[in-house]
C-alpha cells in the first residue's frame, strides 16, 4: 500500500504532501525523484483516504516540500500544485 507523508487541510482544500530530502544534488533535485510511478502511488493512497473519509465533495491538491540538507544551513521548498 502506499503512503502519503503529510495531509493537510489548507482553507478549503485537503492537501496531499509528499517530502522529499537531499542533502546534495548528486541525483538531481528531490522533485525529480516524484516519477510517474510514485504519482500513481500518491494519487492511489489519496483516493483511498478520500474514500474512507466521504471527502468526495471535497477540493483535494497534491503538493511536494524539497528539503535540502546542507553543511552549514537547510532550505525548505514548497511547491504548491504539482499534480493532479
């Protein structure tokens, strides 16, 4: 089954987050790492989620946070809307 890092509510929208972390860019950027694959499994878990909670109604967003890791400060990068 798949999992879904965070979900939020933000005004009238339930937010599906997946975190990515980094700590260098030696494989490219977090977001990068959010393939077709992991987006099938995404959207899945939030179905599922919308299912058992009667969200139907609901407005749902899929988001992604970066977080890079670094010697001497971290940066945090959220991207609103990735996927739908």
């Amino acid at each position: 089954m798949a999992e879904i890092d965070i979900i939020a509510i933000d005004k009238n929208e339930y937010v599906f987050i997946e975190v990515k972390t980094r700590i260098s860019n030696k494989y490219g950027n977090p977001i990068e790492s959010v393939n077709e694959n992991k987006i099938k499994h995404i959207i899945k878990a939030a179905n599922y989620y919308v299912y058992k909670n009667n969200l139907e109604s609901k407005n749902i967003r899929f988001d992604v946070i970066e977080v890079y890791i670094g010697k001497k400060e971290n940066n945090i990068k959220h991207v609103k809307n990735l996927f739908f």
